[in-house]
C-alpha cells in the first residue's frame, strides 16, 4: 500500500477522515503510527496529497489531508483481453490496474473455459477491490473501468467498431504478423487472447474490425508476462 | 507446455527419445497423441526442431526427433534481485526464465525478511523446474545460471566489480534518479530491490560500484509486473 485511498465517505468534515479496518491495519502495523506522522494518501477518482495523523485508537485512526497533486497521467490504452483463469485474473487486473490502463473489456474467446465466467471474482466488488489494490500499489486514484462480455462474435461486431474509433488497433498473437511497434504516441486498442491464443476465426473477425497482427519475437509469454511487456513497448516513457 | 523440453537422458539411441511423466501427460492429454504426430521440441541447452510420435502406451510415448534450429538469443542481461517473498519467487523465476535472462543473482537485502532465504524453492532441483517451466513456456532451451547470495556487502564489494565490467550497470529505484533508459543496444546488469526498495546504504553501494539509479514514472510496480516492464524497456526488440 504505496498510497492510502480515502473515498468520500471517509470523510467527517472537509479536510478529516476518519480509518479503520484494513486502511487502519496498514497505518498502525506498517507506518507504526505516531500523531503527527504524515503519510501519502489520495482520494478515489481525485487528487492525491498527505495526510496527517491527528489521533488514533485500536479501532481507528484520524487525519488531516490536504489534497492537491493529481494522479499520474492513464495510459491511452484500451485492453480487450480473454477472461483468464480465475487465479490469474486477480493478478493480472492488479497488473493492468498498476499500469495505468483505465479501460478493460474481459471477452469471452473460444479456448475460454466456459467455468471461468461463473468466478465470483468476476462480481463488482471483487473486481474493485483487485482494482483498489492495484491503485494503492501505483500510487494513483483513477479506477478502471472494466466491461464484461460473455460473447465473442455480439461484441466484436456491435460494439468494438465505436469502442475502437481513431485508435491504433493491435491484437498480440505469437504467430505471424508484424513485430510489436515500439514507443507509438497515440490512442490504442490492445487483444490479448488466452493461453493458445485466439483461434484464427476470431484473429480474422478483429482483422475485419481493423485489427493488425502484432508479435513480441520468438518466445511465448504467459499473458501475464506479455501484458507489461506489450504496455511498456508501445508506452515505454509513460 | 509450447515447448517440450528432451534431456539427454531422454535418448534411446541418437534419433529417438522414450517420454514418460509430465512429458507423456502433456503428450496424451494436450496434444491428445496419435502416432504420426509431430510436436516441438528442444534439447536442453541445445537445439530445437521437431519430434514425430513412432509409439505410444499408457506408460511411455516415443519420439524421432531432428534437432536444426538454434534457440531464441538470451538477452545480454544480468538481473541481481532482493530474494523475493516464497510465494512470489516461483512466479519470478518462471518470469525471468521466459523473458530470456540467463543470468540472476538473488541476494540479500536489508528489507528481505531472514525467514525468506528458508524456503525449499531455493534448492536447486526446485529452481530448476521453476526454469524449466519457463523455458517450456518461452520455446526455448537454454537453462538460466541462478547465482545465491545470503550477505549484501560482501557480494557487492568482491564480486559485483568483476560480475558487471563493461556493462551498463542499472539499479531500479522508485524514488530519485534518471528515467530509465529506452532500447539500449549493450550488455547491462539490472539490480532490483525488495518490496520497499533498497535502503539509502544499499543504494549508495550499488552506486559506488558504478551503478546508476533509474525509475519508470510516477507508478510504483510490484516486482513482477516491474521486471517485464524494464526488461522490455531496456530491449523492446527483443
């Protein structure tokens, strides 16, 4: 927890908020709270500033913040991503959140077992709190927004054309297309499929929709491992 | 599995190997074996090609192998990391191995808890199938070197200097110094410190051995996402 999240309803005037549970856990056992401290905090969609601990019990802590920074810039990319497996996806939507990316679509892909739609770290509130985890990490304030959809074919030809408007397009795929461009500067529209990649009906359906093929060289990366690796290649100074 | 990794052992004359274990599992189940069938695979530390299923039982499957192709290049990289958490070093090292690293120093830091350098995932077999799964992820063959190192100072100041001549000596830092460096064409060493960071003096005796600090922006990373992400910046093309 590089950074405390406060969301309006911590607040008990305009300038205190009042902690406790997992935000107070954190400040007593890792910060060792003492009054006066100070600390980073930032608040949800908002600005990020500090916080300054007025007093604290083992049920709560207050401080004083003052915000006035804002949260780093999000990168100009959206991701469109086959639902992984559901003990890789809370960390790969901690990984997405940390990066900066603010906008994921979870695709339903034919190599995507069927099971993996019925994980209950696909409810709302599971998906925020992986989402709050990956801000407290990064040090920023601005959710993602992430969309689910259960068919391939709906989405790709309903709705992927207007999502996608005046942005490059990429889908990640091992095998042909070109080499991953490096360090674009604008707008950008990145598939990953799941482990075994999209089936090639799906690769043609986004190449009818725009899409360009792109490779990251000669090694296989778990999507994990590609994921970082993809956002740092196109935004590698972000 | 993309890629199924053949020891010497394996062979049962010059052309063929006898598969049994996770190998024959992979085999049967994935691939869903038929004789006549080919497959990639790779010798380790060796070469890569093709391997054609001549039999199969429950117990045992058999492959004609050619071997022509040379693995991917490793990357002209040296990672010197702070032990990671147990639960977090498999993932690593599976990481580290597919991004093509063949060289890493886990090592001692002031912020490494001392229970960490316990666990059984730092015994050689343990690390080796950490790096075999990744090899077998990445199509590729050649085994990283895995260097363990229980007192900072002593590594630092007697074998750092002889392990990093002529290279580019990096430590990632989250706070202070340069960005990092995009698309470098030379052989670097990249130190990365444990969750926290390296402390002041940690840092201050990297630099003394010619280390410079680099960050990657205003969002701190967790290790695992941090390490694809340099390691991509650093080599996009790779």
């Amino acid at each position: 927890m590089n950074l405390i999240v406060l969301q309006e309803t911590d607040f008990i005037d305009s300038t205190h908020v009042r902690l406790t549970g997992r935000r107070l856990e954190h400040i007593t056992q890792v910060h060792r709270a003492t009054p006066g401290q100070r600390m980073r905090v930032g608040l949800l969609n908002g600005k990020i500033g500090s916080g300054e601990i007025t007093s604290f019990t083992d049920q709560q802590v207050e401080l004083r913040v003052g915000l006035q920074d804002s949260p780093p810039p999000p990168l100009p990319l959206t991701v469109i991503l086959a639902l992984p497996r559901p003990k890789m996806l809370k960390r790969i939507i901690q990984h997405i959140t940390a990066l900066g990316v603010k906008k994921l679509v979870l695709l339903n892909s034919y190599r995507v077992e069927k099971s993996y739609w019925q994980t209950p770290w696909l409810e709302p509130d599971k998906l925020f709190e992986q989402c709050l985890l990956g801000l407290e990490q990064a040090v920023d304030t601005q959710m993602p927004e992430i969309i689910l959809r259960k068919r391939f074919k709906p989405f790709v030809e309903d709705e992927l054309p207007e999502l996608t408007a005046n942005s490059l397009k990429l889908v990640a795929h091992p095998v042909g297309g070109d080499a991953c461009p490096v360090d674009i500067h604008k707008a950008t529209t990145l598939a990953i499929g799941p482990e075994g990649g999209f089936i090639p009906y799906e690769v043609e359906k986004l190449q009818e929709t725009g899409f360009h093929s792109v490779h990251l060289g000669a090694r296989i990366l778990r999507v994990e491992t590609a994921l970082p690796v993809l956002v740092s290649r196109l935004f590698p100074a972000r």
